[in-house]
C-alpha cells in the first residue's frame, strides 16, 4: 500500500515535473523563436548592408567608368567582364550599368534587371520566383575626385539566401533551413522581407540537455523507485505482510470465537520479534478479555439474579415479573396462544404478621414459595409481586391443567409443616386464576392481572375453596375495588399527579376553636367523577404503591403551601404511610418542606399499625422530622392494638383518636375508658385530637376531656381550598 | 670575411628606414590634367627645391604610380629633394587608379600613352623650369624610349630605364607573331573590333589590333634603334635575376655602347634589400644637387 503510494506519488510527482519542463521548453522556444525572428531580420539588413557595400565597390570600379565612357562594347563587357573580374561575388547574378540619364548602356537580353532607373526609384527591393530570392540594389556612379563627379547609376541582383545563410552570427536560426514561403513576389520591400521566410530553429542545448536532464533524472528515480520495491516486496511481505495477515485472520477467527486463543494458524513463531510480541500481546490480551469477560458473565448473571430474585424466598422478583409479562405481550400478541395467570395471596398474612412478627411471618412466606416452587412444572416460574402475593404464569396450558396445577400448589402449602416454626393457625393461601384462549388480543392480556386480582379475592371469600377462576360474573360483585378503570385511574394519578386533589380539613384549638392547621386529605377526580378514598387506598394497598402515592401528594401540598393556598399561621397535617416513613425519597420530598416550618405547622400523621411494622427504622426518620421542626402524630389510635408500651417509645407529640372512640364517648360506659385513656396520653405529654365531632353535643363532651383539638363537619369539612374560620356546620359524614 | 657589398647594403637600408622616420614627409600632391579633352589623368608629384633636378617616374605594363618598385623610388628621389612626378597612365580611363586587369578592355595604345607621357614631361618641365630626367620601370622604361624616340622635341635631359624590356617576340614576353599577324591582317582588312591577344604577361589581352600592333611594334629592334640614337644621356638597370628579361636582350644592351648597372642579385622588381641598391645606383646616376 506504501509502495502503491509511493509509486502514485511519484508518478504524480514525474507527470508534473514533466509538464512543468514542457511548459518551460515552450516559454523558451517562444523566446527562441523571438530572437531567431529578430535573427533573420539583423541577417537581411546585414545582408542588404553587404550587398550595398559591393554596388558601391562596383559602381567605383574603374572599368564601369570606362563603360560609361565608351559603352560600345558594353555587351562584351557584360557577358566577360562584369560578374567575372572578381569585382563583385559569387551571390551577384546580375549588373547594370545606367548613364546620366538612367538608361542601360546596353539591353542585354538575358538581364534580369530594369533597363532603365530614375533618380527617385533607386530603394533596394527583393523578387522571388520560385526557388530564387534576390535582392536589387541601385547605386549611384560618382567618381571619386574632389568635385563627385556623378557619371550615371549601377543596378545589381544578388541571390539573397546565400548571403542569409553565410550570415556568421546565426545563433537561433538553422541557416541550412532557410527558405521561402511564398513562391512567386515581385518588388517586396526588404523591410517586409522576413515574414516570407522560413526556418528551423537550431538546436536548444540548454533546453534540450535540462529536458535530457529532467527525464534522466525521472527515469532514475523510477529505476531507484521501482527496482527496490520489487526486490524488497517478496522480503516485506514475509517479515511484514505474511505476518500481519496472520494476526489479522487470527484476530477475526478470535471475533467470530472459532479460535482458540492459541490457534493453529498463528502457532508458528513469527519472523519478526516486534510482530511476535504482537502476537503473544494479543494471545494474553484475548486470554485476559476471556476471563473478563467471563467475571463479567458471572457478575452479570449475580446480578441478575439478585435484581430478580427475592432474596427473602428465591422466588423471582416483581421486575422478573414485569420483564417476563412484557416479554410475553410483545410474543404473543397477534398470534394463537393460550396463556393463563395465576396469583397467589397468603389468607390474613397481616395478622398473622402481627402477630407472631414479622420474622417470623418471612419465614412463613418463604416457606409458602418454596413449596409452591416444587410443584411447578418446568419452565414455570413462581414471582413473589410483593408482600405475600406470589404469581406464576402458565403458557399454552389448559384451564384445567393450570387448576391442577393451583391445586397442588395449594396442597403443598397445606402440606408445608408451618407448625414446627410455632404457627398454631393453618396457613393457607388463595389462589385466582385467569386465563385467555386463542385470542390474541392485547387488551385481553393486559386484563388478565386484574382478572386474576379478582379471582383471587373471589377465592378469598368465606365458604370458596381457596381457589378460583375468574369469570364475569366476579366483576359485578367487586367492580369498586377492582375496576380497571380506577385501577387506571389511579395509577395514572401517581404517575402524573394530575387528577390528585388535596382537600383540607381544619384542625382546630378547642378553648377558642382557632383553626390551628388542616388535615390533607386525598382525593383522586378524573373526568369530573370522584374515586372514593377507600377505592384508592384499597388499590394503593393492594398494589403496594404506598410510597409512590405519598410521594405524588406531598408534591401537591408543597405546591399548595408554595403558592400561598394554604393561609400563613396555620399548618398542614399530611397522612404518611408506614412504608413511606423509611422510604428515602419520601424522606427526601419531606425535608424539602422545612423551608415552609417558619410559618407553618407541619405535621406528620403516621398509624399505630404502619409504625410497629418497622418501628426502630420509623423511629429514627420520625426524630430526625422533629429535630427540623416537624410534629408528629399517631394517627387512628384506639383502631387496631392501642399498645400504650408502644406510644411511650414513639416520637410522637400528638395522638389523634380514632373516631371509634370519640363516637364511643356517647355510651356512658365507654366515656370513662376514653376520658382515662386521654388523662394518661395528655399527661405524658401529647396533645390530644378528637376526631369526627359533628355535634354541639359531642363537641361539649370533648370539651370535657383533655383534648386540645378537635376536627369534623362541626368545625368544617374537608374543602380544596381551605377555611380560613372554623364554621359549625350540621354535618352527618367525617373524613 | 664579410662581403664587403652586403655590408654596404645593410648600412644604406638601416640608414634609408632612420631617415624615414626621422625625416619629415615631403610635401606631395595630386595633379590631374585633362588629356584629350576625354578623360582626367592623375600624377603625384612633389616638388623639390628651385634647382632640383625634374623626374619623372613612369610605371610598367597596366600598372599605376602605386606599384612599389615605383612608388619606392618616388619616395626616395623626394626625400633626397628632387622634383618627382610620377604620373598613372589612364589605359583609357578616366581617373585611373587600379593597376587594370588583363582581361578588360583595353582601348589604350602606345600612341595614347605617350601623348600622355609627353603631356606630363612638359607639365613637369613648366612646372620646374629644368629639362626632365625620365625614370621607368619595365614597361614605363620601352615606353619612355619610344617617347625620346616619337618626341623629338621633347625638353629630356637624360633617361634612367630600369629593368628595360620591350614588346614583341621575345623570352619572358606572351606576344608571338602569329597574333602580331592576325593584327596586321585585321588592321588590313580595317577592322577595328576587339581581338583577344596575349601582351606582355597577359595571355588574354582583348584589345583592337591597331592598339595590340602599337604595343608589339616595339621590340627588340626597334628599342636598340632608338637608344642607339644617344639624343640624351642614358643608364640602363638591371637586376641580374630578373627572369622577366632574357640574358640575351641585356647582352644587346650592353653590347649596343649604353651604361648598363647589373646589380648583383635583384631581381625584375629590385624587392626586399635590393631596392636599397637601385636607390644607390639611381643616384650615383643622378646629376647632384
């Protein structure tokens, strides 16, 4: 290839310097040509000079004078005398010999030249005929004496090419080349004499010996060029080209993985030491690429595996999940397949969790999944999609088949001794099954999750088997929960943020009834139409999506209390969940409100039920949402445990009374309990909210107790826009 | 030992080439006169003192006074402040300059060439008031015999002839008398056309016979004849290697009574050292000033 080059290039390079000497031998026969014609013009006027000087030499001559004086004779002096007395040369064919009054002494008839001259015509002219150039000169006779004595005129023709040839300062003009155009001009001025001439330039040595040069030159170049090149190829290609062919064919043979890293065809050791050091680079980079790229494999593969896979019971993830359904809409879809879902959910799970803890409640669902991943045919995978709902999916299966299979599933749970880990209740789990056949429609298999929702809270139901498929006839029943359309509704909500409303209820000081903050409440509205709130956290429950639902309405009082919605003074109480409470980026958006902490109260409501769940790692993020500045409220007690142990490890600075107890107050009997409960929580340092006051008459029974605030439809309802006065409103419905 | 001659000689030239340059040249000019009425004849002439003798210097055959032989001995009798005339005959021409070549035509006869001879010794003698000593080489010598022949009255007071030839049949000459025939055949007939003759060294010599016959008429004979008629003393030179003149013909001149000088190995044109001793010869002939 650099030989290729080289040998272009220097073509190139000899193409050019060749033109450019062309050019330059052009410019200088131009020049040349200039000179030889400026030549030929010096040689005529040179030659017309000389010519003239033998007319005067002749017309001095003494016997001329004698012919004018006794011209009898004339015509034997003429044909003897006057070309043959070495008087005039060789180039002289004609004279004449005119009288005072410029006539020919004598006519001669074989003369060429005029027989008579006049004083006004004696200019020198040239005639050509044919082949013959000659020049007329005319000269006048005067005696050399004193006095010029004038006697009479000569005339004399003199072949002229000679005489240019014998010009002896010829340097540009090939004398022997001499010629004539024309062939036949009659008295033609010796001035205009040069244009019907024609020659060859002489020999240009210097132009001719630089162009010699040049190609010499050019030629050894190509000699010094070519000859190397063609003895050193065979040499190159074996230390060089040979080798490197190997390398390369070895380096592809290594990217289509058909070489060993120690292939055949590059064994042999190679000629040159710097290529076989190549090679033994490339062998050890390839061999270390090999174990890279192995680790990585295996890295990948861990990788893999821990993104998707529990690793609480080794069931694959909900990501696994997601991937594999996404796989198998996009294979699927539009061809004849029947493929049937099936999710499994652990009966009173919660409880059970409540109650033996949750340790213990793992081990419980670990122990579900791997009996139910025994009894999985091959090729069916167990998905744990969160919390105790598993799923497993059965391609091109019958109905009947994926039942059978769901119902060892079952057994094997029923069979799994739970007993030996000190559960005492029989643990067992429901099962919905959802199928579609030979439909290969995307809404259909987009529909199965939520058919197989369905089915498996169908099975759920007190008196089924633990086991159902889904059928119409189960979305009329549970439309409201499991609707696809609030399904969609809410997702998208948490997604965009968009249909999410916050309405505001206020809290307010009892001793003045001073709204002292609100209460963000939720609502999700789409189309015009209100989801319940029970819908919406049934579905956020469900589907586990606590942090991301909480996450989308703390943007949305941000944005509230960011744009002034909120009156200045007052404060929000916001619900979080248990879940979001240790979640990072709920944490995160909360710790961005502190810059609202001067001139609001913030409050974060958090359930008795969610906080024991995690409650070392709730406690922690609860102090540090104190230290900025933020209260803490335990939100429903009195619903679930109560655990007073409880209450005084958590970092709460109000307790809200759940509206079971408040109402509770109207039963004597109750009203103790409550009205003791709330003397011991206010004196360990909690305020104290009573919940779901809607009476003057319950209001007045709250007065009576230590609560410190008190929010219902007594003090307002729950509005977009907050009441900025409490009002007393006649209400029959709470938050 | 040294010839004494040689030595004498290699003086007088070291002697003739100082006093050429130290001597100033002498005042010389160019005469013309009109011969005929026809044609302009030339003469250099230099003038000498009041009592120098007159010579005229007349040059050979188809010469001019330019020759050197004559143009030497001009020089030297000038320098020596003798009144010099050397005159160039026209041949027919009209201002002659150049010696004119064989092969022209000749119309020039011994007729014109001593009427022209005579013209210039009486210029001469007017001009110098003194009787005119002739000097000629070659030709010019035959020539200015017959002019002491023809010219009776001709005011000459001695004559020089260097290397004395003549016309005619003879060794050395081209004329034979077969031309000289064919001439007097043609004079007879009346012609007066040009003929192609041989004269004296020309062996083409184109000329009408009347004009040949005048040159040829003056052989041998007829030169002895009028030198023998000693009207004015003579010398007569020679060059003992002139090849043009046969031995004879100086024989017939020595025998014949004139003063003949033999100068020992010049030759016709007494060239190279031996001018030097017909310089010396020439004025020991030459009367003293």
């Amino acid at each position: 290839m650099f030989g290729m080059a080289v040998f272009v290039l220097f073509v190139f390079y000899g193409l050019l310097t060749y033109h450019q000497m062309q050019v330059l031998k052009q410019d200088l026969q131009t020049s040349y040509q200039n000179l030889a014609n400026d030549e030929i013009r010096v040689a005529i006027d040179t030659a017309h000079l000389d010519i003239k000087k033998h007319a005067v030499e002749f017309a001095s001559w003494e016997e001329v004078t004698q012919q004018i004086d006794n011209p009898y004779y004339y015509a034997y002096w003429y044909n003897h005398r006057s070309l043959n007395a070495g008087v005039v040369p060789d180039y002289v064919v004609d004279v004449a010999i005119y009288d005072k009054s410029g006539n020919v002494l004598s006519k001669i008839a074989s003369s060429t030249l005029p027989d008579a001259v006049t004083e006004d015509a004696l200019t020198s002219y040239i005639d050509i005929n044919k082949d013959k150039v000659e020049m007329v000169v005319f000269e006048k006779i005067e005696k050399e004496s004193p006095s010029g004595i004038f006697q009479g005129y000569i005339s004399m023709r003199s072949n002229l090419i000679p005489e240019l040839i014998e010009f002896k300062q010829y340097n540009y003009v090939d004398h022997d080349s001499i010629k004539i155009k024309s062939t036949e001009v009659s008295k033609l001025l010796v001035s205009d004499f040069s244009r019907y001439i024609s020659y060859d330039l002489r020999p240009n040595p210097i132009v001719d010996d630089m162009v010699g040069i040049v190609k010499d030159m050019l030629f050894r170049m190509a000699l010094i060029i070519i000859v190397p090149t063609l003895l050193m190829y065979p040499f190159v290609s074996y230390l060089v080209a040979k080798p490197l062919k190997a390398i390369s064919r070895h380096i592809d043979s290594l990217k289509n993985k058909t070489a060993s890293i120690e292939a055949n065809s590059l064994a042999k050791k190679l000629p040159v030491s710097e290529l076989e050091k190549v090679r033994n680079s490339l062998n050890e980079y390839h061999q270390q690429l090999f174990e890279v790229h192995k680790s990585l494999d295996d890295k990948n593969r861990e990788l893999w595996n821990m993104a998707h896979h529990d690793p609480l019971t080794g069931a694959l993830n909900r990501r696994a999940f997601d991937e594999h359904w996404r796989s198998i809409t996009q294979m699927f879809s539009g061809g004849r397949m029947d493929i049937c879902l099936a999710i499994f959910d652990v009966n009173n799970f919660k409880a059970l969790n409540d109650t033996y803890g949750h340790q213990l409640g793992d081990e419980v669902l670990k122990g579900i999944a791997q009996s139910i991943m025994k009894v999985l045919r091959k090729g069916e995978h167990l998905y744990r999609l969160g919390g105790d709902e598993f799923a497993t999916v059965f391609i091109n299966c019958t109905e009947q088949e994926a039942l059978h299979v769901a119902e060892r599933c079952h057994q094997a749970v029923v069979d799994c001794p739970f007993n030996d880990q000190g559960v005492l209740e029989p643990v067992r789990i429901s099962i919905g099954l959802s199928e579609t056949r030979n439909v290969p429609d995307h809404e259909m298999l987009l529909a199965l999750q939520w058919q197989a929702d369905v089915a498996m809270y169908s099975a759920k139901q007190p008196g089924k088997a633990n086991i159902a498929v889904f059928s119409e006839e189960m979305t009329d029943k549970i439309k409201g929960i499991f609707s696809s359309w609030v399904n969609n509704i809410v997702y998208e909500a948490i997604a965009s943020g968009d249909d999410i409303v916050i309405f505001y209820q206020p809290i307010v000081r009892l001793e003045d009834r001073v709204v002292e903050y609100y209460e963000a409440l939720v609502r999700i509205e789409h189309d015009g139409k209100m989801v319940l709130p029970s819908d919406v956290f049934q579905i956020v429950e469900a589907r586990s999506l606590d942090a991301e639902m909480d996450i989308a309405i703390l943007e949305k009082i941000y944005h509230d209390l960011g744009s002034g919605k909120i009156p200045t003074g007052t404060g929000v109480s916001i619900n979080v969940s248990g879940l979001s409470i240790v979640t990072k980026d709920v944490l995160e958006i909360l710790y961005k409100f502190t810059r609202f902490i001067d001139d609001y109260k913030l409050v974060i409501e958090v359930t008795e039920t969610s906080l024991i769940t995690q409650i070392e790692a709730a406690s922690k993020n609860l102090n540090k949402l104190r230290e900025k500045g933020f209260y803490i409220a335990l939100d429903d007690f009195g619903s679930g445990y109560s655990s007073v142990r409880y209450l005084g490890t958590m970092p709460v600075d109000i307790v809200k009374f759940d509206i079971s107890l408040i109402r509770s107050l109207a039963d004597e009997s109750q009203q103790l309990i409550v009205k003791h409960l709330a003397e011991m929580i206010a004196g360990t340092g909690h305020k104290l909210v009573a919940e779901g006051i809607e009476t003057e008459d319950l209001l007045k029974k709250v007065n009576e107790l230590e609560f410190f605030y008190g929010q219902g439809y007594l003090f307002g309802r729950p509005e977009p826009r907050p009441l900025e006065q409490p009002g007393l409103l006649d209400g029959t419905h709470s938050s | 030992m040294s010839n004494p001659n040689i030595s004498r000689r290699y003086l007088a030239s070291i002697c003739l080439i100082i006093s050429a340059l130290i001597v100033a040249p002498v005042a010389a000019k160019t005469v013309e006169l009109s011969f005929d009425n026809k044609r302009v004849v030339t003469a250099e002439f230099s003038q000498g003192g009041a009592e120098a003798p007159a010579i005229i210097i007349l040059h050979g055959f188809l010469q001019t006074r330019e020759f050197h032989t004559v143009m030497r001995i001009y020089n030297a009798l000038s320098e020596s402040g003798y009144s010099v005339l050397a005159p160039t005959l026209s041949l027919g021409l009209n201002r002659r300059q150049k010696s004119l070549a064989c092969e022209a035509i000749h119309f020039h006869s011994m007729e014109t060439d001593l009427a022209e001879i005579d013209l210039w010794v009486r210029w001469l003698n007017k001009e110098t008031g003194k009787k005119v000593i002739l000097l000629g080489h070659s030709a010019g010598s035959v020539q200015l015999v017959a002019y002491v022949d023809q010219f009776e009255d001709a005011p000459v007071a001695q004559g020089i002839y260097i290397s004395l030839g003549h016309f005619g049949r003879g060794i050395g000459s081209a004329e034979n008398p077969v031309d000289y025939q064919r001439a007097v055949a043609s004079i007879k007939k009346g012609n007066t056309g040009l003929e192609k003759y041989a004269m004296s060294y020309c062996k083409e010599y184109l000329t009408t016979p009347q004009n040949y016959a005048s040159y040829y008429e003056w052989g041998k004979e007829k030169i002895l004849s009028a030198l023998n008629k000693n009207r004015i003393p003579l010398h007569v030179i020679y060059g003992s290697k002139d090849q043009r003149i046969d031995k004879s013909w100086m024989k017939k001149i020595e025998a014949s009574g004139l003063k003949v000088i033999s100068i020992e190995g010049a030759n016709h044109f007494f060239v190279s050292e031996y001018e030097f001793d017909l310089q010396d010869a020439i004025d020991n002939i030459l009367p003293g000033m």
